[in-house]
C-alpha cells in the first residue's frame, strides 16, 4: 500500500472515472437510457479496493461542464491521465484496477442500452487512450 490520497488526487480519480460513464451516456443520449445506464455503471464501480475504492465511494461528485460534450471531454481526458499518474506514484498496484474498473464501466455503460454503438465507441477508445501508459 503507498502513500495516502490528497482530497484533491480522490476527486481527480473520481472525476476520471465518473466523467467516462458520462461521456459514454452522452454518446448515445435518451433519458430512460440515462437511468438504466447509470445502475449499469455502478456495479463496475463495486469491484473497486483500496485508494481507488476510497476515491470513487467518499468525498463530493467531481463537478463537469453542462454545455457541451466537447467540454466534458477536455475536463474528463485529462484527468484520467493524471489519475493514471497520481497512482503510479503513489500506489502503483492500484493503476491497472483503476485502468479496468474505468473501461469496464465506460463498456457496460454503453451496452445497457441497444449495444454499443459506433459513438460510444469512439468515445471508448479515447477514454482508453487517456488511460494508456504515457510514453
């Protein structure tokens, strides 16, 4: 177990995590789809442990812009990166588990609802790459 999280370094792995579900309901918007989604996504969030247990479960909902996906996206890409990097330093095991419990909430998020479509998709894939191991 390393260091301890700051508040500051919980909401950015919970503004990460929390910010991907959004951008993938919001690919393919429709409010019963919203509501399905939103059960779908927090039993990936269930299999969570330790630090990132404890980032996602405790502390306020990460605050995202309301006017455009674009704007989600530019606050939620980032700080998936700097998730990825906030764990490496201060508790390297936990980066993987952080990396899958994203994705596999950002996937059953999108197949709640009709399947994936080519839009939650493309958002899949860049989440997935925000999470990618820096070069």
């Amino acid at each position: 177990m390393g260091q301890p999280l700051t508040d500051e370094e919980r909401l950015t792995l919970k503004t990460g995590a929390f910010g991907a579900v959004f951008l993938v309901s919001n690919a393919d918007p429709g409010m019963f789809a919203m509501v399905r989604e939103s059960f779908a996504a927090s039993g990936a969030m269930a299999g969570a442990s330790g630090p990132v247990k404890e980032a996602l479960t405790t502390g306020p909902l990460p605050r995202l812009p309301r006017d455009s996906a674009l704007e989600v996206e530019a606050v939620v890409l980032p700080a998936l990166g700097r998730a990825v990097g906030i764990l490496r330093a201060k508790s390297p095991g936990d980066v993987a588990a952080y990396r899958s419990l994203v994705l596999a909430a950002a996937d059953r998020v999108a197949r709640a609802h009709r399947g994936v479509t080519p839009a939650e998709a493309e958002v899949i894939d860049r989440i997935r790459g925000a999470l990618a191991e820096p070069a």
